[in-house]
C-alpha cells in the first residue's frame, strides 16, 4: 500500500519512472509488474492486493527426504558449542546433491523457508536476534580482474610474512636476531591454517613449508600446554597472495599442479587485510609482551631489548602455536556473529577434508632441478654423484630431480610425458645411503675442497663436513646459529597423524645416553676420526 500511494503521487515524468524503478527494486519484481499493480488498485482498489493464501501453504514441495536432511544438518551443526548458518546447510545440501547425484537439490532460499520457524522459535528464546554474519558473502578479486567468490571453509586461502618484531637467543644464550612468520590463513572462517617461523627470509621454500603445515592435521606434545587442539587442515581451492616473487616461482606453481589448486595474485595490496589482520593481533597480544620486544619501528624500540632478549626460536613456536590455538582460532569476529573462527571453519565445510599422504606431501614441496643421465644409470647434482636402480635405459634423457633441502643423499627422478613430471625412480648419493647431508653442507664443501685444490668426490664432501663440524663446534658465527636454531625446531619428531609407511629409507640416529637406558651404536660408523692422518693423505 504505501509503494502505490507514493506512485499516485503527481509528480513529473522522469521523477514518476525512477519512483516505479525504486518500487520494483523494494517489490522484488519488475518495473511491468508494478505497473499492472497499479492499475489493478486504481479498477478495485484494496481488493487487488489482498493475495489468497495457497491450499497447500506452510508446506515444502521439496520431499520428505531433503527436509529432513536440512532440519537435521542444521540442528547437528548447532548442538552443543557448535554453531552453523542457514547459508553454511545450503552448501552441505549441494554437497550431498553432489554425492547422491540429484542434479536438482533445493535452493538457498528454500532452505531458509525451511529453516525459518526453527530460527524464530530460537530467536523468541533468547529474545534477541543473533545478528550473525554481517554484509554479503566475501568477494576477493585477482590480478586477471576474476572475482572469486568465497562460499565455504577451505575455498580460498591466503598467505603472507612478517618479520616478528622479537629478538632471540640461541641455546647458550647468544644474541641472534629477529625471525620470519609465514601465516596461512582461510578467508572463510578467518582461522589460522598453518604457520612457518624461521630465519630464512621468505622464498618459495618457506612458502613451501607453511603450506604443508597447513594441509597436514597437526598433533602437539605436553610441552606445549595446549587447551585446544590445532585442528584446521585439508586443502585448498584457490590460493590468492600478493605479487612477491616468492609466490610467482615455479616452484610453488609446480606444488599447485600437484595438489591440485589454482594460484591467484591480489589485484590491489590494500586487499590483503585479511591475511595481515592476524600479524597485528599477534603483535598487539602476544609478542609486545615478551621479552626481547622491539617494537614496531625503530623510535618505539625499547632501549634494553637487546639485553631483555631471553627465548630461543623453539621457545617462541611454542607460545606462537599456543596463542593460536587456545585463543586466535577460538576467539570471535566481529563479523561472524556468535561462532568463533574455529566454529565457522567446522560448519563451513563442504564436507570432510581428506587427509593427504604426507609422503606425497614430501615429493611435492621439494625443490625442483634439471640433470642429464650418464651411462648405466648415473646422475650428477651439487658435485655428488648419483645411481639410480632403473635409469640406466634413459641414458642421454634430460630429467627433473626434486630433492629436500635438509637432506640431499637421496633424489627423486622424474621424466616429463605429455607435459606432465611422470616418476621414474630414486636416485643415491653413492657411498651415503645411510648418512645426511644437506643442501648448504654439501655447497660448503665443495667451495672448500675447490680452494684447496682437491678432486671433489662423494666421499671427499662427506669427510669434508664431518671435519669442518669437529673444528668449528666450539665457535661458530650468528648465522650458523641461526641455522642450528632453526634446524632443531624442524627436526622435532612429527606428532601429525599416522601416516602410511614411506618407502624412503628412514635414517635413525643414535639417542643420547641416558640414565638406566643403555645406548647401541654401530662402532665402525661412528668410531673417532683421525685427522691427521686424513690430511696427511690429502
């Protein structure tokens, strides 16, 4: 009645056609239906309005089988502290159309009129109206103009670095410097999915790890005090982040065709608020409270921070994991209603993540190289050389080798087929199939025996390492600190949930002695070295 009588109003042309337009746009229907309206009331008055009620009203043409199954999503996904919204069952329907292969499940809009009582009942008991998520569904748009449309958990994630504004220590208490955090995070529910902390500055290799760390379901030992389990995980759709380099490698592009997900830039930097929302928080709640603090900019560093400076980088993994995961992820946005980020992350789930192979996670977040096979199966990479079980019949082919930075001893092999990386085999670091050795050791020595001029061999780098470490133990220089630090922190057992057994060789190094329990070693691998004779010989 009153979008009619502000239409009988005079007014001029152009006025009345954008009052019918502004009447369609409340109505919810066309500028023609409108005017029809009007014509009706002006022929019969209040009686052209007044709608009859349908015989079958209050009841969905939908079946029994889609109510019920929304009635029920919807009640399982608010019991107990649990929270889910009309809009988060629409996705499980098309989910479960999906797997049932109903090519016609209901609507959003059916869902909320089946919905609707159960939520005005709720509303009437807590005499409030839980304002829920505000605004409309997030839309985040990419460098090539596509808008995605962000529709549940594990849609679209983010990632970002920021240098902690802490000083650390290392074990014996020695000065360090500031460390790197590297936070994936899913722009549906805002939850945090994975992290990286380390000094290495952000590349695609830190990218890398704090990708897989998200994906894997996370398991935490007693020493870090945990409230709340860490228990985000799966795998994304889209992957959307700035323009850095490290993000535009092809090593990371190369992990998106593995696992299967689209890598997106941001079209503007003013649009990665939701990945930098986090940076602050942790700034502002926890690391402003710790001691070594820098501040944020050099005119707030506090004077003593070099001297207050006290946690070690494994110290501050710890409270960054805990801070996480008892209060980030559990806490509310403001633009989420009643469901703390870790709610929203559940219910928003299309269905449950499948739990990747952590071995496949291993082959696709290693470096990738190009070699040539020699005759009968050999390979060289970094001065080592390398043999391969079956790669003797590919002599002359050029291949892909992928490898792990932390340890180089072993090769993975691959042959591009159809512009795909098809396994081949594993390749051997000749004469170290028990040892490890990395990346930087092994580039280290190389440079070493070069300057001395000796014949680099597999044997010749290894005894090279062993030597270097036994003479610089008792003095090493901040960034090989910085490098111990940070290889203790990655090297503490994996508590992820079980995984299938790897076919890699598994290197088990000897524990400690300690009280009550006696120590086995192999006395000819780890007998002491002579090495004076050894240069005597060299």
């Amino acid at each position: 009645m009153k979008v009619i009588q502000s239409l009988l109003e005079p007014c001029d042309r152009a006025t009345y056609g954008q009052k019918l337009r502004d009447a369609a746009e409340k109505l919810g229907v066309s500028v023609r239906s409108v005017q029809r309206l009007v014509k009706r009331w002006e022929q019969e008055g209040l009686a052209s309005i007044s709608k009859d009620s349908r015989a079958d009203k209050g009841n969905h043409r939908i079946g029994s089988f889609w109510e019920d199954f929304i009635i029920k999503t919807y009640k399982e996904g608010n019991k107990g502290s649990k929270r889910m919204s009309p809009k988060q069952v629409a996705v499980r329907v098309q989910a479960k159309a999906r797997e049932i292969g109903d090519d016609k499940p209901p609507h959003y809009r059916t869902v909320l009129r089946v919905l609707e009582p159960i939520i005005e009942r709720q509303e009437k008991v807590k005499s409030i109206r839980s304002p829920g998520w505000k605004g409309s569904t997030l839309s985040v748009k990419t460098r090539d103009g596509e808008d995605i449309s962000v529709q549940y958990s594990n849609h679209v994630w983010q990632c970002d670095h920021t240098r902690v504004d802490v000083l650390l220590v290392d074990q014996y208490g020695e000065l360090l410097s500031r460390p790197w955090l590297t936070t994936v995070i899913d722009t549906y529910s805002r939850c945090i999915m994975g992290i990286n902390l380390g000094f290495d500055a952000p590349s695609s290799q830190v990218v890398a790890l704090a990708l897989r760390h998200a994906i894997l379901p996370k398991k935490y030992g007693a020493e870090y005090k945990l409230n709340c389990e860490w228990e985000t995980y799966g795998k994304p759709q889209h992957f959307y982040t700035d323009g850095g380099k490290d993000f535009r490698s092809n090593h990371v592009q190369q992990i998106a065709v593995d696992l299967g997900f689209v890598c997106h830039l941001r079209d503007r930097p003013s649009e990665g608020g939701i990945v930098e929302r986090p940076f602050r928080t942790l700034n502002d709640q926890l690391f402003s409270t710790l001691p070594g603090y820098t501040g944020s900019n050099v005119q707030e560093r506090p004077e003593d921070a070099e001297k207050d400076a006290s946690l070690t980088l494994r110290e501050l993994e710890q409270l960054i994991v805990r801070f996480i995961c008892d209060r980030y992820n559990q806490g509310i946005d403001a633009r989420m209603g009643d469901q703390t980020r870790f709610q929203r992350w559940e219910a928003g789930l299309p269905e449950v993540p499948a739990v990747i192979d952590e071995r496949h996670l291993d082959i696709c977040l290693m470096k990738a190289s190009r070699r040539t096979i020699q005759r009968g199966g050999y390979l060289q990479f970094e001065n080592l050389m390398y043999r391969g079980e079956y790669l003797a019949g590919y002599a002359g082919e050029t291949v892909a080798v992928r490898f792990d930075p932390n340890d180089i001893t072993t090769l993975l092999v691959y042959r591009q087929e159809n512009n795909q990386d098809v396994f081949l085999a594993r390749a051997y670091a000749q004469g170290l199939e028990t040892e490890q050795l990395s990346f930087e050791e092994a580039k280290a020595s190389s440079r070493r025996l070069r300057a001395i001029g000796k014949t680099l061999s597999n044997q010749a780098i290894h005894q090279e390492v062993l030597e270097r470490d036994a003479l610089t133990s008792k003095k090493k220089n901040r960034k090989q600190r910085q490098k111990e630090e940070q290889k203790m922190v990655r090297s503490q057992p994996d508590k992820s949930a079980e995984q299938p057994a790897s076919s890699l060789p598994e290197l088990v190094e000897p524990e400690l002695a300690q009280p009550g329990v006696e120590a086995h070693f192999d006395t000819e691998l780890f007998a002491p070295i002579d090495f004076d004779e050894l240069r005597g010989e060299w």
